[in-house]
C-alpha cells in the first residue's frame, strides 16, 4: 500500500490539477447560481476516467521499483528499465538509458577484471611450477657431492633467475603505471648488456656471439628493449645446439636476433607469440612456458613496434623487432 501512495505522489500533480478544475466550477456554479448536477456529474465522469488511467500506470510503476530494488540488493544486477509508454519529452528514456549504459560498462569491467585475474593465476600457477624445476636441479647438485658440478649448478641458477625476470616483466605490462619512457635509445648499450648476461650461457655451451656495433637511436625506452633482447637470446640459448651461433645485427629500425638452432615448423609459426603456445619444440622442451614469446609481443605493442620471426627446421630461427617509422611524442 505504501508503494501505492508513493505512485499517487508521483502523479500529484495530474491530481492537484484535477480538485483544482473542481473547485473552480463549484465556485462558478455558486456564484452564477448555475445548476451544479450538470458540472459535478462532468467532473465525476473525469474523476473515475483519471482513476482508471492511473491504475492503468501503476503496473509498470511497480515493476520500475522492483528492478530498481534488484539493483540496489544484487552487485553486478542489470535489471530491466524500460521507459513507460507514450513518454512526452523522451527525459526518462534517456535517463534509463544512460543507466543502461552504466549497467553495461560496470558488467563489462568486472568480466575483464576476473580475466585478468584468471590470467594472473594461471601464469602463476605455471611459473610456480617451471621454478621448481631448477631449484629441485640445484639441491640434488648441492647434496650430491661435497664440491657441486659449478657449470651446472650455474644453469640452473640462470634459469631460475630467468623465470624471476619473466615474472617481473608480466607484473610491469599487466599495471597501468608500467614507466615507459620513449626516447631516443642507443642500442649499443642495451646490446652489449645483453650479451655480458648471457655470455656465462654462451661459454658453457661453446656457442659462437656474433654483433657488430651500431649506431641505431630509434625511439624507445630502453629497459623494456633490453627485456626484449633477453627474452629472444634466451630462446637462442635455449634451443641452439652446443657449437652453434647467434647473431644480433641492428640498423635504424631493425633489431634481429638469429640462431642456428633446431627452428620452428610452418604450421608453429603463426602462433608463437600467443600466450602459452609451445608448439612441437615446448613439447620436446619440457621446461618451455610458451611465455617468452609472448611478453616479448605484449612489450613491443606498447613501444608501438612490431615483432615477426621467420625460421627454417633445423636450420634456425630470425625475429625481428621493427621500432616505428615516424618518432612518436616521448618525453
């Protein structure tokens, strides 16, 4: 009942104007002298006509106030506002649209919240068990002997510090504050850092490093370059054979990393940089995340470059970092 009233509030007006007419024509018929059963049987028709019309409104009134309900009882509810019919200036319509739209956005930003959230835990899970791998190498090494194999133990070290990495460059990109800073980047710098990184790797699996220095400023920021060097030689390293090369080579727009490896099949090439993907190698490699790739492609779209490989099967494997032809706003 209360609901009731409330709809007769709304409508007080049509109300108001109603008693309003009716008293203007009793205090005509008053002073006129004028016989009032005519106006009063009028006013009565129009009395029971607005009584219908009314009740006739108040259905979708009380639906309106049931969905409004469900919203403010249910986080993440979109109940149904549809505007009631004949509306003269279109001022709810548009209202309940725009809380439709609301509704929507709201919807939409807590299904990309529990993605990203699904995401997270699966790379962590995965990481959590690709990290178990070496720590578990390097404590039978540690208990096996008194003196522990070192170019052993040093890869497994490597590798554990290689996943740490991997994790910290997931955390970066997936955060809206990830310090990119784009300027004019000499890769000379971030070239040879790479290689003294990786040149313990190279020397215990008699790998030959091949770079030739360069004069190459494109417009980037120069950690996540660096991040992105790291990751191909990591690969390199990886699925180069003892005795075999690497060559980095850089010009003006170009950075490339070339190994001699066991290559990738055409029908794995397509798909590499998609996130978990390891193809016919990560199944022969049972220590492959199909992350590496990935992240590699996820940095390079916010450098607003892009990243293509080619390879041959048992020959090697190219990728190549184009930077952008025109120098974007940096800072």
């Amino acid at each position: 009942m209360s609901r009731f009233f409330a709809y007769l509030y709304t409508q007080r007006r049509v109300v108001l104007l109603w008693a309003v007419t009716a008293a203007l024509l009793w205090l005509l018929c008053s002073l006129y002298r004028l016989p009032f059963e005519p106006f009063g049987y009028a006013m009565a028709l129009s009395g029971v006509a607005g009584i219908i019309l009314l009740g006739a409104g108040y259905p979708a009134y009380a639906r309106r106030c049931r969905d409004a309900r469900l919203a403010a009882d249910t986080p993440g509810a979109c109940p149904t506002l549809a505007p009631p019919e004949g509306g003269p200036d279109g001022l709810e319509a548009a209202y309940q649209q725009s809380l439709r739209a609301l509704a929507d956005a709201y919807a939409r930003t807590g299904r990309t919240a529990r993605e990203q959230q699904d995401d997270m835990l699966d790379y962590f899970t995965m990481w959590a068990h690709q990290v178990k791998t070496p720590l578990a190498a390097m404590r039978l090494l540690l208990q096996g002997e008194e003196t522990p194999p070192r170019a052993e133990l040093e890869r497994e070290l490597f590798a554990t510090e290689g996943y740490v990495g991997m994790v910290l460059g997931y955390l970066r990109l997936g955060s809206p504050q990830n310090d990119l800073v784009l300027r004019p980047t000499p890769l000379d710098p971030v070239i040879r850092a790479g290689a003294r990184r990786f040149a313990r790797m190279f020397i215990l699996k008699k790998l030959t490093f091949c770079y030739e220095g360069t004069g190459a400023r494109p417009v980037s920021d120069a950690k996540w370059v660096g991040f992105i060097l790291e990751q191909l030689l990591s690969n390199a390293v990886k699925y180069t054979p003892a005795g075999g090369r690497v060559t980095v080579a850089a010009d003006g727009r170009c950075l490339s990393v070339t190994d001699t490896g066991t290559g990738i099949r055409p029908e794995d090439l397509p798909r590499i940089f998609e996130k978990g993907y390891t193809g016919c190698n990560g199944r022969v490699e049972q220590t492959s995340s199909g992350l590496g790739l990935y992240l590699c492609a996820q940095a390079a779209k916010k450098l607003g470059c892009t990243i293509h490989a080619s390879s041959t099967p048992g020959e090697g494997t190219r990728v190549e970092l184009l930077f952008p032809p025109e120098p974007p706003l940096y800072e």
